[in-house]
C-alpha cells in the first residue's frame, strides 16, 4: 500500500506518524498553515473552512468548501486541499482576497480565510450563472429568492456556515457579488478539468489506534464483522465534535465516505435509493427537485460547509432525536438497508429507532441506503423551529406527506424530530385526518391532536409547552399555506420523470 499523503496546495504532504484523530485543521496548523483557524471545533462558525478537489456533476472536478476542524487528516488520503494561503499571496491576491480587502470585508480577521475559501468554492462553482441571470439553475440549495442571489449569480448560502462578529455582511456581500468569471489562466479553474483523486485504501496505526478506509464495500462488511466494535464515519460532522470537544478517541476508525456502492442516487418506477455515503450537497443535485419534500429540508440542515461533507446514512445512524433527515424520511415511509457480511435487510424506518440514539442495526452491520417508495404523496411541507434561520439544531422539526382527492384526505404521513426520544411517526393525527375533509375544521381537529404526539421536554432550545403548541401550528401553517398555493397554480409534485440521477 502506497505511503499516506495529501497533496496541500499543489505539494505533497505525507501522513506518516499523524495521529489518527488528528484534524485537518491541527494537520495544517502544524505545518505552517495558520490561515486555518478554530473557532467553534464543532462546523457552525467556518473559520478552519477549506477546498477539496471532489468529483463533480457538470464537470470532472470541483472544489468543495469544508469544514477542517471536523475532518480527519488520515479521511483525505490521497486527496488535493487548498487552503487560504493556496489561493493567493500578498503580492498575487486571488479575485476573491482583492475583493474582500478592496471592500472592507475583513476587520479583525481571523473569519476572514475561512469566509475566503467558501467563496472561492461559489466562484468556481461550474455553471454559476453569468451576470444579469441571478440564480440561474438548481445547484443544490433548494428554491431561492432573487435577493439572496447576486449579479454575477453567486448564491449568498454558499456562506451560510461562515460568521464573522466585527466586520458585518454588507461588505463581505458586496466582495462576493462583485466577483466576476475566473480568468483564462486561473490555475484552479483549469483544475477542475481534470478528474478529481479517487479515493485510496488507506491503513494507518499510531499510538495503538488504527483509521482504515476499505477499498470496497464487501472489505468494509467483512472488517466490520471480525471488528464490529469499530467507529464507521464518513462527513464526520457529528463524530468530529465528539473527537474535539469530549476528547473521544477511537481504537478502531473506518471510513465509508468514498465507498461507490455507498454513493449511488437512483430513480426507478417504483423507488429513490440513495446511498447512505452520498452528501446531502450531492443528493441535492443529483435529485434536482424529484422528491420536493427533500428539495424543503436541505436548505434548512445546518449550513452548506455541513451538507457538503454530512451524509443521509451518518445522519440517520447517529440516531438523534433531532437530526433533520428522519422526520421527512418517515412522512416519505422510507426504510432503511442495511448490509452486513451475510447478507441485506430491509427496515421501514418506523421501525428502525428503538431508544434513544439506539437503533435495530446490529454489530457488524452498516446503513447501505435509503429507499423512498413512489409515487410520492401530492401535498409536502418541511417545517424546522430553530432560534436562527439557518444553521441551526431543529427545536421541533416536522415532515408532512398528504395525498388528496376530490377534496378528501386520501392517506396522511407526518414524522416529527425533537418531541421524543427518537423520531417518531404522528399515527393518531394520521389517523384523525385520512379519510376526512381538507378542511378549516378537520384541520383543527387534528392540530389538537398533533399537540398530544410524543413526549416534549424542556432544554435549553425550548419548553416542551413550546413544543406542543408548535406541534399544533405546524399543521394549521400547512394548511394556510397550501391554501395560498392552491390559489396561485402552484405545486409541489416535483419531477416525473425516472432513471439514473447523473453521477
């Protein structure tokens, strides 16, 4: 097995005797790197943000923006990163740095790289639309209103995960919308016409601990069976804040990110499988609107640095109460395969959590996929009560499903996050509407009902008298807002049409 490097701005960088929780962020600090900085160790403020060369949908390669801090060194083996410093210098300032500091985007700054490098991914982003087309096309985050794009169609969320405390957004805005196409000679432009690095099976052990990443699916399953108390990542967005802020450390780490049986996005007559590797970023794009309930939530999880790297299999296998993916998948009636050395097995999400951040996943089995049964129900909505807008924990998440016809509810699926100790199915509101009216009063009805689902408790993000009033909002917002919809000829539907979803 070839020696552990990642290549760091154009040169290599060996791995060797870099302890396996270390971060990139530590990796490349210690190596001079000090652009990269730490500021929340756990992805919500995109101050260690970084580029990796990934493979792309409308290109051969992207550069997609990262969170350091989260990510093991050893998870980019074989992998191309650029940092702050490998944009540009003082004396050749790359367009985004020029304009940054020619506007008065940065003041203390120490957010300033990071909000450099995420905006450097946006003005590489292939197909950003030219100017005088704002928001021109479906590049992974959902609908978009006209303001939130510029110009030059750079989309304003391609910062979402980035805070600055001094200088204020204007001028990181206006650096960002002033961004013109990158020049002919643009060597990282020029990059992404090349494929990007395909994953390396890598082993490493130092200090008693080893990280591996198999070089296929059944190497995964059959390690996972000799070893099954071994830690399985892959965005590291959950697992990365255990490493940095509780000191956890691992005996056994394997990562699945880049395993290709674990990445597929297919649509067939019948189904969505999603691989339970691809990123939230990926699937996205690569659904483009065929499941509009997903096409609501994504916008919403957490920040673009964090979908780019979380997956809809980590997300599912932490098992949170509050992770956002579940009540939508459970309003969808999705299930869950998972695969072991022996053989698959199919699990309807309902059934998949048993406590909490407890499952029916055995030892030596992993999350394969996802399936989402066609077709899918005619009303969605996707609604999260967070303190923020964006990049924020769900205090009460909730996924609707509704089909109606002639007026009747025909079949009604809602799942609910944050009011329990697991995601959980709302069957006695399902119950209290299928088969009845779409009506004001129906509706009402079943909000009273919806408020006594789960078990809320009080925390830090809400009370649970909170969260049972928002229960009940939720259904009569639903209801509003589809009222609105139907009025104005709108729909929800998303895409008919099936097959393979580009890789």
């Amino acid at each position: 097995m070839a020696s552990a490097t990642i290549t760091v701005n154009g040169q290599p960088v060996s791995l060797a005797d870099v302890p396996t929780h270390t971060t990139v962020l530590d990796f490349l600090r210690e190596r001079g790197l000090t652009g990269c900085k730490e500021g929340c160790a756990e992805g919500e403020c995109g101050a260690c943000s970084v580029l990796v060369a990934r493979p792309g949908i409308a290109s051969p390669a992207e550069w997609v923006a990262v969170n350091a801090c989260l990510a093991p060194a050893a998870a980019l083996d074989g992998q191309e990163i650029v940092t702050a410093e490998g944009l540009g210098t003082p004396d050749a300032l790359h367009p985004v740095q020029r304009e940054m500091a020619v506007r008065g985007g940065s003041q203390c700054g120490y957010c300033t790289p990071g909000f450099v490098c995420s905006m450097a991914a946006e003005y590489y982003r292939p197909g950003r639309a030219s100017a005088g087309q704002p928001g021109a096309g479906h590049h992974g985050d959902g609908q978009r209103s006209a303001h939130e794009h510029g110009p030059n169609g750079f989309d304003l969320h391609a910062l979402s995960g980035n805070l600055c405390r001094c200088t204020g957004y204007r001028p990181i805005r206006d650096a960002a919308y002033a961004l013109s196409d990158p020049a002919a000679d643009d060597l990282l432009a020029a990059r992404l016409r090349r494929p990007a690095p395909g994953p390396a099976a890598t082993r490493l052990e130092t200090q008693g601990r080893r990280f591996t990443r198999p070089a296929d699916l059944a190497e995964a399953l059959r390690q996972l069976r000799d070893e099954p108390d071994t830690t399985i990542i892959a965005g590291c967005t959950d697992w990365g804040v255990e490493v940095n802020l509780r000191g956890t450390r691992a005996a056994r780490v394997m990562a699945v990110d880049r395993l290709p049986e674990l990445r597929g996005v297919t649509v067939t007559g019948d189904q969505v499988e999603i691989g339970a590797a691809a990123t939230l970023t990926e699937i996205e794009r690569r659904l483009d609107g065929r499941v509009p309930l997903l096409d609501q939530l994504f916008p919403q999880f957490a920040s673009r640095l964090i979908r780019n790297a979380a997956t809809i299999g980590g997300n599912l296998g932490t098992g949170s109460p509050i992770g956002d993916t579940p009540p939508a998948l459970l309003a969808l009636e999705a299930s869950v395969v998972l695969a072991a050395a022996d053989g698959e097995r199919v699990v309807p999400l309902d059934s998949y959590f048993t406590g909490y951040r407890r499952s029916v996943r055995r030892p030596g089995e992993l999350i394969r996929a996802v399936r989402i049964p066609l077709p899918l129900a005619g009303l969605t909505s996707f609604h999260k009560i967070a303190k923020r807008r964006f990049d924020d924990i769900s205090s009460v998440a909730v996924g609707f499903a509704i089909d109606i016809e002639a007026g009747v509810i025909r079949t009604a699926r809602i799942g609910l996050g944050g009011v329990a100790a697991t995601p959980v199915r709302a069957y006695a509101t399902e119950a209290a509407l299928e088969g009845r009216a779409w009506s004001p009063e129906t509706v009402r009805a079943a909000a009273a009902v919806l408020r006594a689902e789960g078990t809320p408790l009080d925390d830090h993000r809400a009370s649970a008298a909170y969260r049972v009033a928002m229960l009940g909002q939720s259904l009569l917002k639903l209801y509003a807002d589809h009222t609105v919809h139907s009025n104005t000829g709108h729909s929800n539907t998303g895409h008919s049409n099936t097959g393979e979803v580009p890789a």
